[in-house]
C-alpha cells in the first residue's frame, strides 16, 4: 500500500478532490476528442479509460479510508449509475478493506471501558474476521467460555466522518454540475443518514434485539444475541455464529442442504419484518447472511435498518396484487395512498408505464 500512515484532514481533503477533478478531466478530453475525431475515435478508447479510472478510484478509496470505502461499496452496486466497467475493481471494497492496526483497537477499549480487551476477554484474537469503512470484527471469548465477536469502532472515525461528509457533499455537486447527472443529491443524503446511523453502535443493539423478538417464531432464521455489559455505543459485542456466505452454493452442496428451503426461510422472514413489523434489516448482501451446517440462516450487521409507514406497509401487498391482476386504477389508488402520486392525467400515465 503506497499510503500506510493515516492522512491529515487537509491532505485527504487535498486527495479526494485531485481524484475526482482528474478523473473528470480525463472524460472531458475524451469527449473533446470526440468532438474533433469522431465516434469511433471514442468508442475505441471509452472502455479503457473506465477502467483505468475504476482502478485510480478504488487504489484513492484504499488509502484514504474512512467513509470513502462505504461510498464505493454503494457504488459498486449501483450498476445503473456507474459503468459497469467501474463494478468489479470497486466491488473488491466489499472484500478487501485494510483492518486498522491493534493499537488503535486496545486505544478504543481504554476510552470506552478503561481496560485492554485481553482484560475483559478469556481470548481476544488480534486479526479481525473482517474490516469495514467505520469499523472491524474480533472474534473473542468471555470469562465464561461463550464464542463471541467484537465490533470495534475505528479510533478517529468520528472526526473523519465529519471531513468526508463534507468532501463528499462538494463532489457529488461538481460531479452534478459538471455532468448534468440527476441523482447525485439524493445519493448523498442516503449515504450521509446511513453513515450517521452506523456510527451509534447503540441504535445497531436495539435494531438487533428488536427484530431477533420480531422473527423468534420464524423458523430457519436467527439473529445473534446482544451481550450488553460489553457494548457500548462505540463497540458492540455478539454472539459469534459459525457459517458460510449464503451466496457459497458450493460450501451450502456440501453440506447437504437445500437452497430452496434456505431460500423460502430467507424471503418469509423479509416478508415478516417488511409487511407484518414494518422494521427490517436493510443491509442484506451476502456477507451480511451466513447460512450455518444445520440450514439455519444468522443475520449479521444491523447498522443498516429501514422503517416502514403503516401506509407503506398496507400499500405494498396491495400494489403486487394489482400489478397481478393488471388493474391500473388499483395501481394509481395504491400509489397515491402510498404518497407517491398526486391527481391528474400524469399518475395514469405513469401506472400505464
């Protein structure tokens, strides 16, 4: 890694916006030379400019850290907005993010429990499981014996999130100024309260509970025990649970087990906390749900949780049967109900579509 020191807030004020403004150069000479050399001067050279500009996005990401990882892991999904050639380096974020070194870690538990994990642990293993944009995974053991996983906030996360917001607020309106690119406001809104919901590790442990009652009579799924007197709103201790991503069909063969059942468990438990508790885990890609030996599916990382409204929740299962039946006016009655629509000719138009 060229950059393993951490930045200061002006250099990576100073690195984000040199990589974006180049990045951005480099389509606009493209484009010119479009302009002067025709299309097929720039059909030629498009598909290898995104990808050398995927790879200086991503190699930015890495060194910068913060919340620029958890923009290009949404990104790397948004497969509408982006080239899709810019899909697979940034999804590599998703797998690969650098884990922040154990004295940064032990720093975190002295200010928030006054001690050393090894203090507070039988066994606290010093490479994390996994590492994120706002934190990383331990996995550990209590006095008592019980496996468990630590959540550890990085050290300075709250301070670089307050510059990366800010930075990426000023991008995202260059980026739209400069593009004509709809959208970008509302993407940062998006990142921005999901960020400020992550932070408080407190909000994850309510989400957790809340939902592990709400799904207790669902079978096939669990959500991994909250062990309070070890958490705080900075770190957040669970259960640990032994499984495979649910997307290794390979590992799940294995094993003997039966995607359909794991498949119908997973969609009945979505549709319980979406149509019938109206509160759902809204992180679930397929690092987030494990699937273990015995079938049953574990939900991990709850940072991420969404609400419905009670007309959202009542205008939802009628819009899909609507749409089954093919009746329009259902659809523009549904819509309305749900605040997506307003009267006149226009709301036709749009359920006709």
């Amino acid at each position: 890694m060229k950059n393993s020191k951490p930045y200061t807030g002006g250099q990576r004020v100073r690195k984000a916006y040199a990589t974006a403004i180049r990045v951005l150069l480099s389509y606009s000479w493209l484009l010119l030379g479009k302009k002067i050399f025709g299309q097929a001067y720039y059909d030629k050279r498009i598909m290898a400019l995104h990808l050398r500009n995927a790879q200086k996005v991503k190699n930015a990401i890495i060194e910068l850290k913060g919340l620029f990882i958890k923009v290009g892991q949404m990104l790397s999904i948004l497969s509408n907005f982006l080239p899709e050639a810019f899909q697979k380096p940034l999804e590599e974020l998703q797998d690969h993010v650098p884990p922040r070194p154990m004295e940064q870690v032990r720093d975190r538990f002295l200010r928030e429990f006054g001690k050393m994990p090894e203090e507070m642990f039988a066994r606290f293993d010093e490479t994390p499981l996994a590492a994120a944009s706002i934190g990383q995974v331990h996995r550990a053991q209590l006095p008592d014996g019980t496996e468990i996983v630590v959540k550890i906030q990085h050290a300075d996360i709250e301070e670089v999130a307050q510059i990366d917001l800010q930075v990426i607020l000023r991008i995202t309106r260059l980026i739209s100024w400069f593009y004509q690119i709809q959208g970008m406001g509302y993407l940062y809104t998006q990142v921005r309260k999901m960020i400020e919901d992550e932070l408080d590790f407190k909000q994850e442990a309510r989400a957790m509970t809340k939902i592990a009652q709400n799904l207790a009579n669902e079978p096939g799924v669990k959500v991994p025990l909250v062990y309070e007197a070890y958490s705080t709103s900075r770190i957040l201790t669970s259960g640990w649970s032994d499984g495979s991503k649910i997307s290794n069909t390979e590992q799940l063969e294995q094993w003997g087990l039966n995607r359909n059942d794991i498949a119908r468990n997973l969609l009945k438990a979505y549709c319980k906390m979406l149509f019938v508790d109206g509160y759902y885990h809204a992180d679930p890609h397929p690092g987030n749900i494990l699937v273990e030996k015995s079938g049953d599916i574990v939900l991990l990382d709850f940072g991420a949780v969404g609400q419905l409204s009670a007309a959202m929740q009542e205008g939802i299962p009628r819009l899909i049967e609507a749409a089954v039946r093919n009746d329009t006016q259902a659809m523009i009655d549904t819509f309305r109900n749900m605040g997506f629509l307003t009267e006149g000719r226009e709301a036709q138009q749009m359920a006709e579509k």
